[in-house]
C-alpha cells in the first residue's frame, strides 16, 4: 500500500526530471550547470543533452532509509524493476546485508540472470556497489545492493540512462568520441571548476561511458562518470559516505 511519503516522493523525483529536462532544452547555457560550489562531495552536472540528478538526495532515490520507488517502480521504500523490467532486478530476501562478503553474494545471483560475473565490489554508508563485467572480464555494467533488504539492481545514474548494452538505450550505442585519457582530464577539470580538491583514479571503461573513483588525498572518497559520447559529468550522489572495497 502506498503511503503518503511514497506519492509525494514519487511526485518529487518526476518534478524533479522534468524541470532539469526542459533546463536541458532551452538553457542560456547548454554546458555544465553546477548546483553549488563542492568541497569534499562535489554538486550535480547536468552534462549537455542529458538531464542529470540534480537535486536528487537520499530519501528521495536511495538513502539510507528509503529507496524511493519513483521512476524506478518497485514498492514504497524500495527501487525494483520499474522501466528496465525484471532481468534487471533481483528481489531481495528480506534479510540485511551487512559485508562485503554478503554483497558480493547477492550481486552474484544478479549477475547470473546477465550472464555476467561480479569484479569490484564496494561499500559505502547507503548501499553496496558491484562493477559487472563479461565472462572475459570486460567491464559490463554496475550494480547497486540494497543492504536493508538485499535487492539488487542496475545502478541508476549513468548505468541506467548511459550504458549502450545494459542500460535503457542499449542497442543504440553511438561512436566514442572520448578516449580514455581524456575522460580522465574532463573528470579532473570538472571537480576543479566545482571547488573540489579531489582527484580521480584511473576510468573503467564502461559500455558508452567510464567510471573513475574520487579521490581524497590518494584515498577513494565516491565516484563520478564521463560520457564517452559527449564529454558529460555525472557525479554519484547516491552513495554516501564510502567505507570498505573487495576486488574480485
């Protein structure tokens, strides 16, 4: 049963894609428009032609107490299938998810419904993230596990709106004009426009996108993607704070 905070945070977050939607269309300025000056976490971009999450928080999209259900379909308190359909989400089990041990699990049993096998897997304060790559280990998608209920499915943000094999658009993959070391120096430009004194990792290299880590002071701080089409920013707000990292 929906609850009141349900539908409004269903309203919010459709309000909220609308309005950076038409900022996309007619904007005075068609580049990257920051909400705020960043130190540690730095702001939103919206990258040119592409809406991005804005003013997404927790609560309103994941959250460390609800994942709302929005866009992204599934139950109040929770994202499921919603528009990608159920090869794209796993239920969880009810039961909490705790470590990097159990994550791994759990993104596991997702990556099999894929036909694909889980690399890195990270924790931070909000959720679990999985790296998703193929069988001979090039880099697929990513993947986000709940750790209130277990339920895993593609990470929304870049995975969700960018991937050109895994994500809503997939099989309309458009030529890469971004190389890889190039989208290091546009992830590095763009935190140092936006206050930020982060640097990055070196980009994984994801179907019609990359990945770089954050970095404070050489150690990983949260994430943001480049697209590989159009030069576009999209940092992960929806991480929180991070915690612990298991390789493969």
């Amino acid at each position: 049963m929906f609850s009141r905070r349900a539908a409004a945070t269903g309203i919010a977050v459709l309000t909220v894609a609308a309005s950076l939607a038409l900022a996309g269309c007619g904007g005075a300025d068609n580049g990257a428009a920051s909400s705020g000056a960043p130190t540690a976490n730095p702001a939103i971009t919206q990258g040119p032609g592409y809406w991005g999450p804005g003013s997404w928080e927790p609560g309103m999209m994941n959250g460390s107490s609800a994942w709302g259900p929005g866009m992204m379909g599934g139950r109040p308190g929770s994202w499921g299938p919603g528009m990608m359909g159920h090869r794209y989400w796993l239920p969880g089990t009810g039961g909490a998810v705790t470590t990097l041990d159990q994550a791994r699990q759990r993104a596991t049993a997702f990556a099999g419904q894929l036909g694909l096998r889980v690399g890195e897997v990270m924790q931070f304060s909000w959720n679990f993230y999985a790296e998703l790559a193929t069988a001979d280990g090039r880099p697929a998608t990513e993947a986000l596990v709940d750790p209130a209920t277990g339920a895993v499915g593609i990470e929304y943000g870049p995975a969700m709106m960018w991937n050109t094999a895994y994500g809503m658009h997939s099989g309309g993959e458009t030529p890469s004009t971004v190389s890889v070391a190039r989208a290091g120096e546009i992830a590095q430009q763009w935190l140092r426009d936006h206050g930020s004194a982060l640097t990055v990792a070196d980009p994984t290299a994801f179907p019609g996108y990359y990945t770089l880590h954050t970095l404070d002071a050489g150690k990983i701080s949260g994430m943001l993607s480049v697209n590989a089409a159009t030069g576009a920013v999209w940092y992960h707000t929806w991480h929180g704070a991070y915690i612990a990292t298991s390789q493969q």
